[in-house]
C-alpha cells in the first residue's frame, strides 16, 4: 500500500483519500462514504501519511515500516485503544519500534499512529499489502 494517496486532517479524527489539490484547499475522499468535500487550508492543516516518520535513536523510520510492524504482530500482540492508559500505550509502542526516542516522540505521537492504524485495517486498506520506501 502507498500511503501518498491518504491525509490526516487537522480537526477531523479520520483518514482522508486525496483525490485533487487547488490552490486554496485539497478535496478529500471519506474511506467510509466516498464522498468528496473541500477542505480549505485557511482552515485546516494536512498531513500526508508518507511524510510522517518516527524518531529513533539513531535516525527514523517512516510510518509504512511501522505499520508493517503493527501488522506483523497483530496475531500475537493486540492493538491497544488510543485511550487506553499511558503506560498500556509505551509498553505496546515499545514492542513495536524498540529504539524510539523516547524524547521525541510523545504519548500523544503514539495515539495518533494507533488510531491511523486502526482506522485503516479495519477498512482493509492495510491488507492490499505494505509497500516499504526504496532507501
């Protein structure tokens, strides 16, 4: 799966497809639906899910590796709630991506990842499989 087509968008809980941009805004797709709506950037800030990486000791590591990771161990190690308590939250985390700087990334980094993985394999998005970035 590449992650360049899917947006998270500031205000809104969920995971956007992008389907054009304008000079003003980018109109997105809702997975649920698949209606369009324009969201206009006086309004709102984007966040591409390709751009977004996580701060290891020694360098970081894009969310598509982290994803996989999740993936990988989805049978033996149970996806927390975002909600869930802080330490529930660093122990899973931890066990995902072992290095993470634990001075850079913060708790509220971690709900994020959680809750954009959730929302993506629960509409099978995840499943077309995972592409991992060419170094």
């Amino acid at each position: 799966m590449k992650l360049d087509e899917y947006i998270a968008v500031s205000g809104m809980s969920d995971v956007y497809k992008l389907v054009t941009n304008k000079p003003n805004g980018l109109i997105l797709a809702d997975l649920d639906s698949g209606k369009t709506k324009f969201y206009p950037v006086r309004k709102h800030q984007f966040t591409p899910m390709a751009s977004v990486a996580i701060y290891t000791l020694e360098d970081t590591i894009p969310l598509v590796d982290v994803f996989a990771r999740m993936k990988e161990k989805l049978g033996t190690l149970a996806v927390p709630k975002a909600s869930e308590d802080k330490m529930k939250l660093l122990e899973y985390f931890e066990n995902i991506v072992p290095d993470y700087d634990e001075d850079r990334v913060y708790v509220s980094d971690i709900k994020k990842v959680i809750k954009w993985f959730t929302f993506l394999n629960d509409r099978k998005i995840l499943d077309s499989g995972i592409d991992r970035e060419e170094e």
